[in-house]
C-alpha cells in the first residue's frame, strides 16, 4: 500500500524524534565510555544505535549535522589548512629543571604580588602531546586549530570532531556564549603499540614516539585518517570567555568537566609549596605506570585575579611553571655490537644490552647508527653505558660510563666483508646539504640480507602491495632458497609455499591468489617497487609522470635523466646505472614475461615548472647567486610561494649563509631544509655564473 503524503509526514517527523533520540543517547554514552571510563552500555549495543542514526540520516539527508556523532568517521577531505588568529595568544612554559628552581619561582610570585602567605597552586601532569584550542559557540564546537607560533594556528575542525573524549555539544546550558578551551591531543601508550604494530604489518613507517604519532595524526588533510587514530584530549585551561565563570583555576576545570570534557584526574589544588614539591615526587615515581607518556608536571596559581595581576613576560606567563621530569636513562652492559645490513646494503652497528628497564620498557638492543657515532662515543664491547628513552621508544646509547673500563673492553671494528654474505664492502663519504657521514655499503647485489629487505620493500603497501607477504616470510622465502630476487614471487606455487614452516595449505593458496592480484601495477608504484637507490614514491611519481611507461626510461641516457625537475644527478646516475645493468634489465624482463602488467600513467602536462605546485618556501640567510626578489621569482614561476615564516605547512627552508632562527624552528618541525644549489635542482635550472654573483 503506498503512503499518503500526510503518512510520510508523519514518518518523516518520527524519524527525525528518532535520530535526535539517538543523537542525544550516542552522545551521552560517548561521553561516559571515552571521558569518564564509565561505560554503560555494550559496545555492541552502541554499535547499534551509530548503524540506525547512519542509515537514518542516509535516508534523510536533510538531517545531517556537524556535530551528529556520525560525523566522527571524519568523512571531509581538505587541500590545505587554512590559518586563524587565536582570540588570545596561546603561551608558552618557562622550564624548571630542580627543586631550587621551583622554590625561586615560588619566591618570585610572592614578590611579584607582595604577599608573604602560602599561594594555593594546582599541578598538572604534563602531557607529551600538542596544544590544541577548541571554540565553542552556543554549546557546539565551530572550530579547533594548532599552537602554530602561539598568535596564528591552523584550522584543524575536522580532525578534532573525530576524538571521542572532545564534546560536540557541551552539556549545561552554563556553557558562556562563546568558550574558548585549551589543553593537549596526545595517543596513550597502549594505542601508541598498538598503531604501530598496525603500521609495521602493513610495512609502514613506524613513529618514533607518541608525541609523533599524535602530530602525524592530526596532520592530516583527509579526516578519516585521523579518526583511525586513537587520539585523546585533555583540557587543562581557556581562552576567551565571552561570560565569567569563576575565580579558580582548579574550579573552571571542574566547571568545564561538568559541561562534557576531559580533565585529567590527577591535576589537584596544593594549599602551599611543600605539597606542590611531594606531588611531583609523587607523580615521578608513578610515572611509568601511567596509561600515557608525562614529561613534567605544570604548576600554576590557581587564583585567576592573581593570574592576571603577575601578568605575562614575552612569550610566558609569570603564573605558571613546567618543572621537567630527568630524561628516564638507566645503565647496562654492551655484551656485544652486531651489524644489520639494510635495503641497499649500508652496514649499521647495533648494541645488544644486557636487558634493563628504562621507565618500564625492556631495553635489549639499541641503534649506533654508524661507525662514526661509535667511534665519536667511544662505545666497545663489554663497556657501561648509559642509555636513554626520553619520550621515544628507540632507546639510545647517550654515553659511556668510563669510570666502570677495567681496560678489558674491546673497541669496535666495523667488518671489511659483508656479516651475510662475506663479500667486501664499500665505503662511501655521503654529503647532504647538513651532513656528512660515511656509509659502509655491502655491494653484492645478491646478497641475502639485502634481499630479504629489498623483497620487504617489494611487497609493500605503496609497491606492490601483496597481502600477507610481511617481514617474516620474507626471511623464509630467502632463506629457503625459494626466492633469489623479487621477480621469482611470480613463479611462487601453492605447493613451494606448503613446505614452509608454519604455512598450511589455505594460506599458501591466499598467498599466490594475493601475487596474482598484483601483476597490474600502475608505474609508479612498479617503479618503487625496484627500490632504486635514491628513488623514493616521490622520485618514483615523478619518473612515471614524466615517461609515461619503462620502455622509454630505460633508455634514456643520464643527461636527460638529470634534466628533470626534482632528479639531480646523484639520483639520475642512480636509476640509470640501474637500467645498465643487465642483472636489473634480465629481472625486469622475467616479471613481464611472468605477466607482469605495467600501467602507463598520464604525462604530466608540463615537464618543469610545477615543482613547488601550491608548496609554501621559507628562505633564510644569505643566497650566493640571487637576491631575495630573484629567488621568490624563482619558486613563484615553479608554482610556488615564499612564505616569511616558518610554520607546519612549509613545505622547504631555503637556508643561505649564516642562516637566522628560522633554521632552528624548521629543524624542530622536522622541515625539510636545502641549500641553494638544490632548489636550483629542484626547479631543474642551473646556478648562473659566478661573474654575476649577487650579494
Ligand atoms: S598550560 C600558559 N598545562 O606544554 C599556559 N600546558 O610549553 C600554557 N602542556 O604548549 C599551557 N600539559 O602543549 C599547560 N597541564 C598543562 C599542560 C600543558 C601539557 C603543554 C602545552 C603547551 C606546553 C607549554
């Protein structure tokens, strides 16, 4: 029977009670499960309830809302971050190191007020993660945005709707017209394993430490991504208020978690100093049983008239302190020092510890990096060491303890033949724009240890892809004898693969199915998949972009190679001895034969000039053969723009001579930095004379 107009009204008006019912109830029980720890229904249940509001406001669109807790999938997608002026600027701590900084800073209040009593503080545990601002208008969250350099952030709106703990809608109708609330995004140590686990089965980067993943998180232009992470937020303060709420610091935060948000459930008011200073032991000795990573404890005063009266100095207010925990760091033993060998084939030193616990992590091995930093740390063999994880999950070795040298140590000698296959290895002076080190390079192309990790390279996400060819079967297929380079996986057969250990014969047949499913690859990726020296996706893209297919690049002389945008010749003699060799060019030639299928990629339109496309250049010190003008004229013709300062969305610094500030604030936001002669790579034109150097 088909509905009568007045029918369908009707259905619709239930419908929408219905999804504002659901709203109201996912709300209320996100707040319970990700603000409080207190859930109240299964996750089952909840999972539900988020279906039906889904379907109905897929049915009727006309529902949709920003702040429907569906809108936590993060569905929008942006070019850019655009930038916003915070109402107020968001400050920076003053450091303390030691109990006598804390006492000076205590006497510096009282001096500052005139008072002699005891000033009520609170302290906060402080949280390794970013400063984020929220602005709330009538209850409901109208945007986010980064510190950025504390006056100007970017909008990060989208990202933020999607971590559960930050209310979409506050409850209370006490919440002022407009708040403005600050605190910290950081990931808990357990989320933080836990993505990385993720990210190294599916042979992606991992994050050093949770500070990282959580920046990377947020980083993102495409929301999903970001709601993939587990991200939390804590409030520790305000901005702009446009009602006033209270006197006390601690008692804002109260009233803030009364409208819906995340407080951190250590942070107390202390009636005078010496709690403050037993707080502090306190929370250093529980530190490494908290669920997420602390790098101090913040100390403020908690009387908000006293706040304002103390004022702020430059970039700090005179009100509040981080008094910073040491650097967790314990003492082992090296019982020995190995040697890994990579991808292409650099020999890196690794110490093996006697296990010790740093800040609760079982310590056992730790990076040296290269022969230099051993020889520079004076690391050998049986030494005690002292090793350090501040913040990160990749232990370092910071010294050695040279009163412990009973003269029997054993200095370390990097190995003249390959530890995995025995043959001499290379040893080449690297010099990039700010380093300049030696690697010591294994130059058997056929070396296992090499193959093993170019066959993990290989199978990759961003390569070929291939489901379930990870980094322990890769050990197995070489050293089994079954694969002798990477074009053999295409000869793999369900019944190789059944004798491995541990492979039944469902896997193995999901196995080949998955190499099957690979043999279309789009160019690019086919590309990278070589794992070329020095072609990473980028150079990868741009290759294919520019050739159109393998043919055509594999003959190309290195001239022509070294004449694109974003190559140079280091990279251009790379892939061109590549193809010269006929070991590559025979591996290459059995692939298609195997049924490799390359898809060619459109050409880009225009070979050079669209390089720096919508990037955003920062340039500091002095340029040899431009002035500043010449040089901004440079990066605009190659799509580019100059920007003043340094923030998150820039993209290179150009550093001159005697660089500025900008420097050190691009090394922090881990910017890439280049010199002059690269950008001229880079834009693929070459310096012009010397004659006519500018100063
Ligand atoms: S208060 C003026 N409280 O530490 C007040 N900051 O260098 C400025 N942080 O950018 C911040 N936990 O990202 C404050 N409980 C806490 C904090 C905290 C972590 C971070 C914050 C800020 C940096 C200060």
């Amino acid at each position: 029977m088909e509905n009568s107009p007045l029918d369908s009204t009707s259905e619709m008006d239930a419908a929408y009670q219905r999804t504002l019912w659901l709203r109201r109830e996912l709300h209320r029980h996100n707040h319970l499960y990700h603000v409080l720890d207190n859930p109240e229904i299964s996750d089952a249940e909840y999972d539900r309830m988020m279906q039906e509001l889904l379907s109905l406001e897929n049915t009727y669109p006309q529902f949709q809302s920003a702040d429907s807790p569906t809108a936590r999938v993060g569905s929008s997608m942006l070019d850019a971050f655009e930038s916003t002026q915070h109402s107020l600027p968001m400050l920076s701590l003053d450091n303390a190191f030691s109990e006598q900084d804390i006492i000076e800073f205590d006497s510096r209040v009282k001096k500052y007020l005139q008072i002699q009593s005891d000033i009520v503080y609170t302290a906060e545990p402080k949280l390794d993660g970013l400063a984020v601002e929220l602005v709330y208008e009538e209850g409901k969250l109208t945007m986010a945005s980064t510190r950025g350099d504390g006056l100007t952030g970017e909008v990060i709106t989208a990202n933020i709707r999607t971590i559960r703990s930050v209310p979409l809608l506050l409850h209370a109708d006490a919440a002022p017209a407009r708040l403005e609330v600050r605190g910290e995004v950081f990931i808990e140590k357990k989320g933080f394993q836990r993505l990385n686990h993720m990210r190294m089965m599916e042979n992606q980067p991992l994050f050093a430490n949770p500070r990282n993943a959580a920046a990377g998180s947020l980083r993102q232009l495409d929301a999903s991504v970001t709601a993939s992470r587990p991200l939390v937020m804590n409030i520790y303060g305000v901005g702009y208020l446009s009602e006033f709420i209270t006197h006390s610091h601690w008692d804002m935060l109260c009233r803030l978690k009364s409208m819906g948000f995340k407080i951190n459930p250590l942070i107390r008011p202390h009636l005078n100093l010496h709690q403050v200073l037993d707080f502090y032991r306190e929370l250093g000795e529980n530190r490494s049983q908290l669920p997420y990573e602390i790098d101090g404890m913040v100390i403020k005063v908690d009387d908000l008239r006293l706040q304002e009266s103390l004022g702020i100095k430059s970039r700090s207010p005179r009100w509040a302190i981080a008094w910073k925990f040491p650097a967790i760091q314990a003492t082992t033993r090296v019982i020995s020092i190995d040697v890994q060998v990579g991808r292409t084939g650099v020999l890196t030193p690794v110490a093996i510890l006697e296990p010790v616990s740093v800040g609760g992590v079982t310590v056992s091995r730790a990076t040296l990096h290269n022969e230099e930093e051993v020889e520079r740390k004076d690391i050998r063999i049986s030494d005690t060491v002292f090793v350090e994880r501040a913040g990160d999950v990749i232990p370092k070795v910071v010294k050695v303890v040279t009163e412990k040298r009973t003269g029997n140590e054993i200095p370390f000698q990097m190995p003249t033949t390959c530890p995995a296959c025995g043959s001499l290895v290379n040893r080449l002076r690297l010099e990039a724009s700010d380093v300049s080190e030696v690697a010591v390079r294994c130059v058997n192309t056929r070396c296992p240890a090499q193959l093993k990790e170019n066959i993990r390279h290989f199978a990759s996400k961003t390569a070929f892809d291939i489901d379930g060819l990870g980094s322990r079967l890769a050990d197995q297929l070489v050293e089994s004898g079954l694969l002798k380079s990477y074009a053999d996986i295409f000869q793999l057969t369900a019944e190789q693969l059944e004798q491995l250990d541990r492979m039944g014969k469902k896997s193995a047949k999901n196995l080949v199915a998955a190499i099957s499913k690979c043999r279309q690859i789009p160019f690019n990726r086919f590309l990278y998949g070589l794992g070329i020296r020095h072609v990473g996706e980028n150079t990868a893209d741009i290759l294919a972009r520019k050739w159109g297919n393998l043919d055509t690049l594999m003959n190309q002389p290195v001239e022509a190679l070294a004449d694109i945008a974003g190559i140079g010749p280091v990279i251009a003699e790379s892939i061109y001895s590549f193809f010269q060799n006929s070991g590559n060019r025979d591996v290459v030639q059995r692939m298609l034969e195997d049924g490799v299928q390359i898809l060619s990629m459109p050409l880009s339109e225009t070979e050079t000039g669209n390089i720096f496309n919508g990037k955003s250049l920062v340039l500091t010190g002095t340029l040899h053969h431009f002035t500043r003008t010449q040089a901004k004229k440079l990066i605009e013709s190659a799509g580019g723009k100059v920007s003043g300062s340094i923030s998150r969305s820039t993209a290179y610094l150009v550093a001159g001579d005697a660089p500025g500030s900008k420097l050190e604030a691009a090394r922090k936001l881990g910017i890439d930095i280049i010199d002059e002669s690269r950008l001229l790579e880079l834009i693929g034109v070459s310096a012009p004379d010397d004659s006519s150097t500018l100063q």
